[in-house]
C-alpha cells in the first residue's frame, strides 16, 4: 500500500490525492465473495421443460374438435354439449374406434381454466391418448406498454 507522508516543510499544503488502493482491494474481495455465494443461494427444482413446436394442424376427417367458450359451454364439433356426463359417453364411443382419432381442443382465450381443466379430465377418463390445443399462431404484435 502506498503512503504520502508530506513534505519535510512542515504541514503548508493539503494533500490532494486519494489512496484508492484500499477501496479496490474491498471491492474485489466483495466481488468474489458474492461470486462464490449466488450459485449457492440459488435454488430450483430440477425439471425438464417441453420445446414449443408450431406445426400446423392436419384436419382429418375422424379429428374431433372440442370448443370451450368464454362461459364454460363445451360444444362437440360445433354442437352444444348437454352435460359432462354426455360428453364423456361420447368420448368413450370414439375411443374404442381404431385408429383411435385425435381430440383437438379449442378454447376461448377468456375460457376459466376450470373448465378446460375439467374438458381435459373428461378425455382422460373417457381412454382418448391424442389430445392437443389449437391455439392462432403469434403474429409478432405485442401491445404497447406505457
């Protein structure tokens, strides 16, 4: 470390310069200290995340289209869905069908997730395996935030 003392003339005038070293000294050792300590205090759950894949979709005849509207309301290929009950006979009258078809799932973008949810358990419970959502494709346009 570097030290001005003064002048052997006694104490005429101030000492304009400012030992700096001691201050980089304490910021690199903070520095390295908090290099070493994020990557501990970090912690998350290890999980394998799926890869989002555009494709488009291929309509088939024996594809089955489920719709949601904003008010819970299931329609079967453009026909209201009396009651869960209805719907899951009817999943259960295509899932013995071979090749089993795919179920495409539309919903609102309003819909409560409850009752996509509840859509979803239906299918499960009815043994329909191909399932997927039809969303529209993102057409690059963000709202403004300000």
């Amino acid at each position: 470390m570097a030290m001005s003392v003064g002048s052997l003339e006694g104490e005429r005038g101030a000492m304009s310069e400012i030992n700096t070293t001691p201050l980089v000294d304490v910021m690199l050792v903070l520095l390295i200290i908090f290099l070493i300590t994020i990557p501990v205090i970090t912690k998350t759950v290890p999980v394998s995340l799926p890869k989002a894949v555009n494709i488009p979709t291929q309509t088939k005849p024996e594809n089955i289209t489920i719709a949601v509207d904003k008010d819970g309301n299931v329609y079967w290929n453009n026909f209201r869905v009396a009651s869960r009950d209805d719907l899951l006979n009817r999943i259960k009258v295509e899932a013995v069908k071979k090749p089993q078809p795919e179920i495409h799932i539309r919903a609102d973008k309003d819909a409560l997730y409850e009752a996509v949810g509840k859509v979803i358990y239906t299918i499960q419970r009815g043994g329909v395996v191909k399932v997927g959502f039809i969303t529209e494709p993102d057409r690059g346009t963000r709202a403004a935030t300000g």
